[in-house]
C-alpha cells in the first residue's frame, strides 16, 4: 500500500482527501482494463481514458466551476492530487488526464463566456479532447522565438507555419495554438486562438514515437482559416495566457513524476523485502537498506514542494513562478533518480519488458524536458530569485 500520510498535511482539505481515495479506488478497478490494449492502440486507449475519466465526473476538475467543474478557479492541489494517483497507476492514464487540463487551460482561464461553454463542458464529461499547441521546431523553450503567424482578414484570422512536439496531436478535437500576430517581436506580440479538428488548411502531418508512448506530432497550418470569435483573451497578449497556464500546471508535471516516483519506491519495498539473498531478504543489506532511505526521502521532499506550489497558488498568491519551476525541477530529477535506484535493485528484472520499474524507466524520463526542461526551471528559479532580492 502506498503511503497515504502526506494526506494529513495541512496543504489538504477533507475534500482533497475524500478526492485522493476515490480515485486511487476507482483507478485501481478501471485502469487495468482501460490500459491492456495501449501499446496496440495508442490512439483508442487515450480516447477511451479521456471518456472513462469524464464519466466518473475526474475530467471535471480540469476545469472550473462555470463549466461543470467543482471551484471557481482551478484547483491545483486537486490536479496534483489526481495527477499524481494516476501517474502512480499508469502513466498513460495520467497523460490523458493532463492534457484535457493544459489543452483547454488558456480557456478555463481567460475565454469568453461562449468559448467556456462550447468547449469546457464537454472536455469536463470526456466527449471532447483538448492539445496545448505551443511548441515549434525552432521555439521550445524559446516561446518568444516563436514564427507560426496569423494574420487578420476581415472577420476571419488566417494561421500559417508549424506547431510540434504537440501531445494529443491526431485525436485532438480543438487545439489552443499561440501565433505571431504582429511583427514588434520577442515575448510581444503573440496571440492565442482555438482552432478545431478539420479546419481548412490545418493537418496533421507527421507522429512521433517516443521511448514511452503517447499521441504526440506535429500540426502544420497553410492559409488556415478561422473565425475571429476564435481568437482567446486579448490580441497581443498570448504570451501571457500561455505563461499564466503553465504557471498553474507545472506543478502539476511535478505531481505526475511523484506518483512514478511513488511507485517505484512501492515496487522496490515489495521486492526486497521477498527476495531471497545470503540467507535472508535483500531489504536487510546494509546497502540497499541506504538505497531505501535515499529513495524515500526524495519522494518525501518532492511531495513538499508540489504541494507547497500547489496550496500557495490557490490560497496565497496569484503568481508561482519560482515555487512551480523548484517543484518541477525537484520532483522531475529526483524521480528519475528514485526509478533508476528501483531499476538497479531488481537486477535484471529491473530492465525485463512487462515490469512496473521497467515501464517507469521510459515513462518518467521525458517529464524533465516538457513544459520547460530542467535547465529552463533553474534559469527561472534564479531569475525569480534575484528579482525577488532586489524588490
């Protein structure tokens, strides 16, 4: 059994708790049957999470109240909390979940009225899928880099340029994209828009694989033609809207890579305390007993700083800049040290296709490069750190 104590901690309300349990249950029950076929159909596993999550009312909390959620604003301990169980359970599933938050994020938080309802009940109850287009070939963690432009045509906005390493690209059925609507350059001048599934001019033109599978490709836009009741919040300022939701789901990254981390640990404890060695269980070598204790403390301490994030941004602070990118960062690294530490104590079973550990290994390495790598977090957290010295 997983420990359950950080539950207890003051960042949580019985609500969250109450949350936590339901969703362990009911991912414990569902996922494995959900999950069985996700290395055959990738694309039919996702859709069929995606609508499972929303009908068990999970989806919902992606996004706010006004829009079938259960809080005015998003509730990130409660995002971390399921991201966190899911990933735990399967990773997959935790991706599924994350992206119909990120994906419709910019309009949970400034959309109109109308574009909240024509898009964020249906993600809340599953029948629609959300992406997150940001990303291109030569603007990662360089958004301001950015060259996807749009340009205004009477009541329409005109799209060109490419969009990549887009997660849910091909079953997406709206995709929030950011694009250059003016020249001024930099972080100035970016805007986002929501543009839908078979729009003339956007496809999909080419999915990539990655060590741990998930829908993932590049969007292409050639005279792409869409509605200027598309455009979100204000021309001008997409660089805003997509900083402001990275600001809330970064944490949530960090709650994904505690969950692996979580369960690797649980795996390991599992194993050495069966594993028969020199007479007596692997767990009661000295050594391995060290490996344990690193082992837990990282899981402990990442636990600290999501949810630190994660209760200052819904209690105490508009902005958490610096407090996310210390979560990413910490929890990212140290689950990746946490797994390969479980790797290495089952031995060969450790890198045996069909174990937990050995799927935990692909799956938690990519969680230290998206939504800004582990060198962008320590850039951010020094920046935010001098700024705050100096006011």
């Amino acid at each position: 059994m997983s420990d359950q104590s950080f539950l207890h901690w003051p960042f949580f309300n019985e609500e969250h708790r109450e949350l936590a349990a339901r969703l362990d249950q009911w991912a414990g029950n569902h996922l494995p049957a959900l999950t069985a076929n996700e290395h055959d159909d990738l694309d039919g596993t996702c859709k069929a999470i995606v609508k499972a999550l929303g009908e068990a009312g999970f989806a919902s909390y992606a996004v706010p109240a006004s829009a079938g959620g259960h809080h005015d604003k998003l509730d990130v301990r409660s995002l971390c909390l399921i991201r966190e169980t899911l990933a735990r359970h399967n990773a997959l599933s935790d991706f599924a979940f994350a992206m119909q938050g990120l994906g419709s994020g910019p309009i949970s938080l400034f959309g109109s009225e109308v574009q909240q309802a024509d898009y964020l009940n249906a993600v809340a109850t599953g029948n629609k899928i959300a992406a997150f287009a940001l990303s291109e070939p030569d603007a990662g963690s360089d958004v301001a880099g950015m060259t996807c432009r749009a340009r205004r045509d009477g009541d329409d906005w005109v799209l060109n340029g490419t969009k990549t390493w887009i997660s849910n690209a091909g079953i997406a059925d709206f995709y929030t994209v950011f694009a250059r609507t003016d020249d001024t350059g930099g972080a100035k001048g970016i805007s986002c828009f929501i543009v839908e599934a078979g729009s003339p001019g956007f496809q999909v033109t080419e999915r990539i694989d990655l060590v741990a599978p998930h829908p993932l490709g590049t969007l292409t836009f050639t005279d792409c033609r869409i509605s200027a009741a598309q455009l979100v919040g204000t021309e001008g300022k997409g660089f805003a809207i997509a900083m402001a939701t990275l600001d809330v789901f970064r944490s949530t990254v960090a709650a994904a890579a505690l969950g692996m981390g979580r369960r690797a640990l649980d795996e390991t404890l599992d194993y050495t305390a069966e594993r028969n060695i020199y007479g007596g269980t692997l767990g009661e070598l000295q050594l391995v007993q060290s490996k344990l204790g690193e082992m837990a403390l990282g899981v402990d301490s990442s636990a600290l700083m999501i949810y630190r994030a994660a209760w200052t941004k819904d209690c105490a602070a508009e902005r958490v800049t610096r407090e996310a990118a210390m979560a990413k960062y910490h929890a990212t690294e140290t689950a990746q040290q946490v797994i390969d530490a479980a790797v290495q104590l089952h031995g060969g079973k450790g890198v045996t296709k069909g174990y937990i550990v050995e799927a935990l290994y692909r799956d938690i390495r990519a969680l230290r490069i998206y939504e800004g790598a582990s060198e962008v977090q320590t850039t951010i957290i020094a920046r935010q750190t001098l700024a705050n010295h100096m006011s």
